[in-house]
C-alpha cells in the first residue's frame, strides 16, 4: 500500500510524491508484453517552471512557478483569498450548497476510490484517490482559518500551507474527469469531484490560471470568434457548403442546410470540433432531419454554431457567458427550441448547468436531440435497413448525457432497432466509466498530459471496449464500432486507439450515432461509412 | 436539579443547533442544478434505470410529474439501511449500520420511556416487585423498552468500538482519520457503554423512566455516580452531535433532496422561474478577482 498521506502534498520541491508505472493489466491482446507503448521522458526545463512534483505530468500548463519570493507570497495570499470565496455566498451562490456538504460531511468511508476509474487504472495511487484531494483542501482551509493551534489540528488543520502544496493542488484539481461516479457511490451523497471543480474555479476566477485550451484558446475564443476552434462566420458558411458537397458526394443526394432560418422549430447547434474533425456527424445530422422533414436551422451567430461551454469545467463566469451568448442566438432566430447534437458536455451545459441562468425571453427551452433521433426510427419518417449495420457494436455512455442528465434509453432504442450485433460494455448507463476525456481532457493536450490522459484517465474505458469485444477482437476482417455519441468521447476514444493502435491491427473503429443511422438508411445504395465501402459489394449480407 | 436541568438544556442545544444547521444550508442561495441520476422522483422505470424527463423530444410541454412514492421509497432504503454504503462498501457497512441501527433503536428506546413515563404518571403502574406489571399495555411498553434499550446500547457499543479499531488497524482509513473523528466515535463509545453499565444494575430500565418522569414534572433526577456519568455523557453528546459533522442527518438530507435529487426543471411561467428570477436580480457585494471576471452581469456563479 502506497504510504502517501494527504499531509504529504507540503513536501519539499525536491519530492515527486509519485511515479507512474504498473498499471492496471489491460485485457487480451494488450496483456502481452510491447504492446502498449513505453512513457516518454520528462523534460527537465518543465520542471523549472511548472509543478512536476506530484506525479511527474504537467496538466495546467499556466500554473507556474512563482519567480520571486515577493511573487510566491502574493501567490500563495491570492489562493487563500479565492479558497475564502469558495465558501461566500456572495462569489459562489450556484455551488455553495453542494461544495459546503461536500467540504463539511465526508465520514472517510473510503467507497469512493472503488468507483473511481482513474485511481483503479493507474494501479491505486494514493494521489488519485477522490478523498486525497479533497482532504488536502480541508487540511490547507482548516489551517488557515483556524491557524496552527489545537484547535486547527483537532480537526484535521494538521499541515502547513506552502507553495508547493498550492502548486500541487493546481495540478491535481486536473487529474480528476469531473465524471461524478465517485458521489454515485458517496452513502452521503456528496462529490469529490466537485471539490476538484471549484479548485479549478478557484484558480481560474481568482489567479486567472486555467489550461490554455480550456481558457485562452477555448471559451475566451469562443466569446471572441464564436467558436472554440477559432471558427470565424465566414468560416461556418464555408463549411456547410462543404459538408453539403460531401453528402453529394457520398450519398448522391443534394441537401441544403438550412442557416439562419427565422422562426424554424429547431435550432440544431453541434460541437464545432465536429465540422473539423468529423463532418460526417453534422452531415448526417442534416440526411436525418431533412429526410425526416422537420423544420430545423443552425445559426451563424456568435456562439450559436458552437455548442461547447468549456466554462462548465473551470469557470462559471466564462460558462454564464457563453451559455447566455447561445440562448440569445436562438432568440435572434425566434426558434421554439434548441437541440444539442452529439456533445455530452454541451447537453449538460445548456439543459442542466444554465437551468436556472435565465428568466423570461432567454429562457428557451433546451432538449437532447436522441430523443428526435429515436423517434425518427421509432415513426417510420425514414426506412432503415438493420443489416446494413451488421457487425460487432458498442456503446459509450457520456458521463454529462446519462449519470448527470438522464438520458440513457433513447440513444439504447435506437442502436437496438438498427445494429443486430449491439452489445453493452460493462458496466453502462448510469454505473458507465468516462472516457478518459470528461472535466476538459479530450481538448487539453499541453505538455505530457496526452499521455497520462490516455495511459490512465482513458484506460479502463479502453478496457471495457476491448472486453466489449473479446469475441472478435483478434480478427481484424471484423469491423467493430464503438458507438461514442458526444465530441469530447470521441477524442478520446480517437487518440486511444491511435495510441494502441486498435484500428490499425483489431479493425476498431469508433464515430457517433446518426452515422450508423445513415448507414443503414434504405435510400442510399452504399454504405456511409468509408472503412465499410472498399470491399462492400462482396460483403453485402454480412 | 442539575441534572434535570443539563438534560433540558441538552435536549434544548440539540434541538436547537440542529435547527440552526437546517436554517443555514435552507438560507443559501438556489443552487445550480447538480442532479445525479438515477432520481427517484421520476416516473416507473426511469426512477431505477437512471432516467429523466429529457427522454422525451419536447418534454418541455409534457406535464411534470414527480413520483413521491419513488423518492420516499429510496429515502426509507438510504436511512433504514444505509442501501449507498451496503451496495458500496460491504465490510464498512457491518460495523456503520450496526452503529447507527443501535442509534435508531435507542431512539425508540427513548419514546418508550416517554410513553412508560406518561402511564405512570397517569396512575398505571409499569412494574411490580417482581417485574412487568400485568397490564397488557404495562407488559408491551416494559419489555419493549427493555429489548430496544439493551439492544440499542450493545449494538452502538459494538458498532463505535468497530469502527474505531477499523480506523486505527485499516492502513487507509487510518491515514485519513483526523483526531476529532476518533474522538467523535469515542465518544459515542463512553456514552453507550455508561449506558450498559447503568443497565447492568437495573434490566427493566427504571433509571431512565425515573429520569424521563423527573424532566416531565421538573422534579430533581436521582442517581448514583453511575446514572450521573452516563447522564452528563449523553447530555454532552446531545449538545456536541449537531456542530459536527455527526449531525449528517441534516447533510445528507440536503445533499440528496436540493442537490442529487433536485432536477426540478425552469419552465416559462413555473415558480422556480420566478426563484431564477430574483437570484439573478439580486448584485453580488463582492467579487473574484482574476482579470477576465469583469463586471458586466451576475458573476458569482452558472
């Protein structure tokens, strides 16, 4: 057992509190020795400058070190006034109530590390244990406003508040998805991964010190160009003329793409990282509610092509703007509703987080859009053809669309009427494990955190689709899918199998819902998806 | 009389602080939506698979409805038997529940000698000299309180003395044990076993309808060093449970019902629009301080 204790985050500069090695054993054929590829080196001129002293992986690439002691003291005083914050009704009126329960009640029963994907995957390392992080938060508060004295220590205010443990903090508040299974198994009911949230936000709102993807080249992008990926209006329209050339060329039929049409029912926003990375989800989108003849639009307007809020993650000033900025772009077309495509965090952000935003004119209503897809099968608006998806299929439940949402049945309806040889992983639904990518992962890429992100964080979802698969892994005729309906999934489960190189020797393949949907509609004499189309008149009836 | 009055003011400060407690999470303001599914509250099988009202295109227009059923349902299953803790955490579960089960019988304990204090005071004797009165109603209320009682203190006994051995032999737990923790279950250690003790002289327990009938008519408490130890120790107990974290009977109210449970929707027109509507009228007095929070607009919080 790992002698770590939370006491620990204090110690010297000179200390790595941990090294990463012996992980969980993955399932067949990744038990075999070589076939997961070794860790890189750390760079020894990031140590000067970040925090690589908890575990050796620079997540928060902006939280450096201090450079004088003027600096480090002004640095440590600003952490202590935003950890006051966190508990004033005054800066953080929407989380206070479940920060404070969370802060005040855990009984340390421990049943939150079973739940936790990312301390089972990297071998029970103390460091990724929920309640290590957020002992280490009440220990520093306990400190601090009780000073060094009996008092302090009789409830745990036993360590000393030095830089390295802010530092450390910084980083370990990004080794956790927020995916929220811990407070699943919580008998209280409280969420560790909340704590790890608001040690973000207290980073981010008080030391303006956040990942540069999720912050500078994420939401302060998005309230600049209207998209996260830098995605200009200009931009969008060109996109969509491609997309709707592409579908021309794929499926021989011409779709227009409704922008900006006043007064539609709909208004369909997407991640914006699809129409970079994988057009075909927006395409296909667009096939189904043409063919199904709703009356639908997408916006041009700021933030109104881009569903993403990374602000969810870390900051809730950013995330109240960006969410403000989407509804007004609905109320700019007069639509009756907005529907979220394939993007767990954007489902929640704009249904669940910003619930209780708005009043009034900008309160609009917002909807999952599996729900209109399976009802798009269900009504028999478009013909589908099930053997058309005849091969080995699996479903990634997005942490942000089931366990915080509840959405778990339509998006299972769906792949149960078109795919005959779906199969669920284990467990799924509510009890399902993250992808490694959930809390801003997916997106966040700096330094040697890719790697950490998909050796740890993603590994026990790579497990599940590998176990998912045993039947057919090793063959690699087989084509099989991993059904990962939300953007930041899809990262993930992208960069894994590039990094074990899944699709290249197991043929595992990994997109969205409404491509399988396409795939087998009726009207189309091939198939959609490309690694199905070379070889498709011989395997016609697999 | 002293004792008398330390257990009012015991009786009191617990009730009291425990108010106090539900006053201040209930003054906070309306929190963001931080439901966790499965929410019992929804409707038939969604309530146990995990669902919502979001798997229906347009639910925004159906009519919503709660299951109280399944939300009282659920509540009996986390309180009775610590469902969460027994799914999650097996051996945990054996020794909590085997405290908290003792903590649930003695206060039934304790309404039984309100009820056997009440008929002696109404002219119904409980015992005789050779024990339980005749009565059916005498017999029913003394052995009732005498197996609740026993069984109440031995299992908070045994369940207090388990969890505390686990914290200090169990390598993990002990790591995160802080010194108040220990105490807090030492505590309900001494109080239980002073408890047993006073038992040991008296099985019928006449000592606590003595001291229950001395509080209803104000009348002095009689008690050797026994009885007066295992009365200090539960009246400090009483007055120290709700300003600790002991007092997660009022936690995990709140953490379940305004937060995990509560994905009550802002529908145009609902009384939880009206709720958004002054949280957001209302200014914040004071602000966080990095260079991107400037101060167009409601900041605190999404």
């Amino acid at each position: 057992m790992d002698s770590l204790k939370p006491q620990d985050i204090t110690r010297p500069l000179s200390d790595q509190l941990i090294s990463l090695d012996k992980f969980m054993p993955l399932p067949a054929p990744y038990d075999k020795p070589g076939m997961e590829p070794g860790p890189s080196p750390l760079k020894e001129a990031w140590k000067d400058n970040h925090c690589t002293t908890l575990d050796g992986i620079i997540g928060n690439d902006r939280l450096t070190r201090p450079g004088t002691k003027e600096e480090e003291e002004r640095f440590v005083k600003n952490f202590l006034s935003g950890m006051d914050k966190l508990f004033s009704k005054e800066t953080n009126s929407g989380f206070l109530t479940p920060f404070l329960l969370a802060f005040e009640y855990c009984a340390k029963c421990d049943a939150c590390s079973e739940a936790c994907h990312i301390f089972k995957a990297s071998g029970e390392k103390e460091v990724y244990r929920p309640i290590f992080r957020s002992e280490a938060l009440r220990k520093l508060y306990r400190r601090y406003k009780k000073g060094g004295g009996l008092a302090a220590r009789f409830t745990g205010g036993d360590m000393e508040i030095n830089l390295e443990a802010v530092l450390r903090l910084g980083e370990l508040a990004y080794r956790c998805n927020l995916c929220r299974r811990c407070a699943q198994n919580c008998p209280l009911g409280l969420d560790n991964s909340l704590i790890a949230r608001e040690i973000r936000a207290l980073f981010s709102m008080e030391m303006g010190i956040a990942p540069t993807s999720l912050h500078e080249r994420g939401t302060l992008l998005q309230l600049k160009t209207g998209s996260s990926t830098g995605m200009k209006r200009k931009a969008f329209s060109n996109i969509i003329e491609f997309i709707e050339e592409e579908i021309a060329d794929r499926t021989g039929k011409m779709y227009k793409i409704p922008v900006d049409k006043k007064g539609a029912d709909i208004l369909l926003i997407h991640n914006a990282g699809e129409f970079l990375s994988w057009p075909d989800n927006p395409a296909a989108f667009a096939i189904l509610f043409e063919e199904a003849g709703l009356n639908w639009t997408m916006s041009s307007e700021l933030a109104g092509y881009d569903a993403v809020n990374y602000g969810i993650w870390y900051d809730d000033v950013q995330a109240q703007k960006i969410a403000l900025a989407q509804r007004r772009a609905a109320r700019e077309l007069g639509v009756r509703r907005i529907v979220i495509g394939e993007c767990g965090h954007a489902h929640r952000a704009a249904a669940v987080s910003s619930d209780r935003l708005a009043a009034g004119a900008d309160n609009i209503p917002r909807e999952s859009s599996f729900p209109i897809l399976r009802d798009i099968v269900r009504s028999g608006a478009v013909k589908f053809d099930p053997l058309r998806n005849n091969f080995p299929v699996t479903l990634h439940d997005p942490c942000n669309i089931v366990r915080s949402m509840g959405v778990v049945m339509p998006q299972r309806q769906i792949l149960k009427a078109l795919c005959p040889q779906f199969r669920e992983m284990t467990p799924h639904g509510v009890n399902n494990y993250c992808c490694g990518g959930g809390g801003g992962f997916s997106v966040m890429r700096e330094m040697n955190f890719s790697e950490w992100k998909m050796k740890v964080a993603a590994r026990m979802k790579f497990k599940q689709i590998l176990d998912a698969f045993q039947d057919t892994i090793q063959d690699p005729v087989i084509p099989k899918y991993v059904c990962a309906p939300c953007s930041n999934c899809k990262g993930a489960i992208r960069d894994m199998l590039d990094l074990y190189q899944a699709t290249a020797k197991f043929n595992v393949q990994y997109a969205g819902i409404v491509e399988l949907m396409v795939n087998a509609m009726v009207i189309f004499d091939r198939p959609y998806f490309e690694w199905l189309q070379e070889g498709w008149a011989e395997r016609k009836g697999i | 009389m002293l004792l008398t009055v330390f257990m009012y003011l015991a009786a009191a400060a617990f009730a009291g602080f425990s108010l106090y407690k539900v006053y201040l999470f209930a003054q906070n303001p309306l929190n963001n939506r931080w439901e966790l599914y499965p929410v019992p509250g929804e409707l038939g099988t969604r309530g146990s698979y995990g669902g919502s009202y979001y798997e229906e295109a347009e639910w925004w227009a159906r009519p919503r409805q709660v299951s109280h059923t399944g939300v009282y349902r659920e509540m009996l299953k986390e309180s009775l038997f610590m469902r969460n803790l027994f799914v999650n955490r097996r051996k945990h579960w054996r020794l909590s529940y085997a405290m908290h089960l003792g903590i649930y019988l003695l206060v039934f304990f304790t309404f039984l000698l309100l009820a056997g204090a009440i008929t002696e005071l109404s002219g119904l004797r409980l015992t005789t000299l050779t024990g339980a009165g005749n009565h059916p109603w005498a017999r029913l209320v003394y052995f009732a309180t005498s197996v609740t009682g026993a069984c109440g203190a031995s299992l908070t006994a045994f369940g207090s003395a388990s969890l505390l051995f686990s914290r200090v032999l169990d390598g993990t737990l002990r790591k995160y044990t802080d010194f108040d923790e220990y105490f807090n279950l030492c505590f309900i250690l001494a109080a239980a076993v002073s408890g047993l003790i006073v038992w040991s002289t008296d099985p019928g327990f006449n000592y606590g309808r003595e001291v229950v009938t001395a509080m209803l008519t104000f009348a002095p408490i009689r008690g050797g060093t026994a009885l007066t130890v295992h009365i200090l120790l539960f009246g400090a107990l009483l007055i120290y449970i709700p300003r600790t974290k002991m007092s997660h009977y009022i936690g995990k109210y709140f953490a379940y019902h305004k937060v995990l449970w509560d994905n009550e929707p802002n529908l145009s027109g609902s009384v939880m629009e009206e709720k958004v509507r002054k949280s957001l009228e209302y200014i914040p007095q004071d602000r966080w301080s990095a260079p991107h929070v400037n101060s167009a607009g409601r900041q605190d919080s999404l």
